[in-house]
C-alpha cells in the first residue's frame, strides 16, 4: 500500500506539473491573443478616425469652394470675404468655426458636417458668444448661424429652423439654402 500510494503521490505531482504547464501555455496565448486583438482595435480605431477626418475635410472642401466660387450672397447680405478652418484660443477659451463669411457688418459662422446631427445644433448655437468673446473687434457685428451638411433629416431641419440657423446642403450638383427663418444674433 505504501508503493501505491507513492505512485499516485508521483502521478499527482507529475499531473500537478503538466497542468500547470498547460495553464502557462494558455495564459501565454491569452496574453499573444489580447495583444493582438488591442493591436487590430487600435488599428480599426485609427482607421476609422482616418475616414472620419476624410469625409469631414471632403465636406468643408466642397462648401467653401462653393461659397468662395461667387456664392458669398447669404442671408440676404453680400459678404466680402470667406475664411476656412479659423482657430482661436484666448484665456481658456477655444474656438475654431470651419467657415466664416464675413463684410463691414455681419458675420456668417458656419458649421461643416459630412453628416450633421440634432446634435450639432447645441455646439452651433454656442458660437456667437464664444466668437465675440474670442474676436472682441466683431462684438457690435450681426451673427448669423449656419449648418453646412451633405446629409439632413427632417427632425435636424426643423430643429435648424426653429433654432434660427440657416441650412446649407447638396442637392445634386447644386448647393441649396434654406435661410426662411434665420436669426441674428
């Protein structure tokens, strides 16, 4: 009984080993595999982000060379001059408005999305405040507020309406807006 016991305290010892070496392994190829699987997610990320600022750029692009191509009459104002991408940074405060019309009395702001959002309207009506604050020289100058996007929806339409903020999309070739119900602000 004793060299019974003692071959099943070996094979013990020798199973206790094996598993454990087993267990290794696997940890091992749990470790490869979580590895790669957050090397491919932060691929896709990147990939995706990519396509993202892609169709973003492709969007501002295709706007302002419509407004800059003699489209600068909006609102029932002619507006002299036509800025893209225009960052600003003042005491904490941030601001950056993808194209901006402007002349002697008004400023035009206008908010570029390849696909825009109920969303973005929150963002949109933020930036009167902020660009007076940020260009204290156009603090006494009309704003108007505008929604530039190659896709709306009928609920982003009406909630531009009735925010007072002028629509700008593609229709076929042609760059159509709707600006009925503008506010100044």
């Amino acid at each position: 009984e004793a060299k019974f016991d003692r071959e099943m305290e070996k094979s013990r010892i020798e199973w206790d080993k094996k598993m454990a070496e087993s267990r290794a392994e696997w940890d091992k190829k749990m470790t490869e595999s979580r590895a790669d699987h957050e090397r491919r997610t932060k691929k896709l990320e990147e990939l995706t982000g990519s396509w993202t600022h892609n169709h973003g750029s492709f969007a501002e692009e295709y706007f302002f060379n419509s407004f800059e191509n003699g489209n600068v009459n909006f609102f029932g104002e002619k507006f002299d001059d036509i800025l893209k991408k225009v960052p600003h940074f003042k005491r904490g405060v941030k601001g950056e408005y993808d194209i901006v019309l402007y002349n002697h009395t008004s400023v035009a702001l206008i908010e570029v999305k390849y696909k825009a959002h109920v969303s973005d309207i929150t963002k949109v009506l933020k930036y009167p405040e902020t660009f007076r604050f940020l260009f204290p020289d156009y603090k006494d100058f009309k704003i108007y507020l505008c929604l530039a996007s190659l896709s709306f929806y009928p609920k982003l339409e009406e909630a531009c309406l009735n925010n007072g903020i002028a629509i700008v999309k593609q229709v076929g070739e042609s760059v159509v807006v709707n600006d009925k119900h503008l506010k100044v602000y």
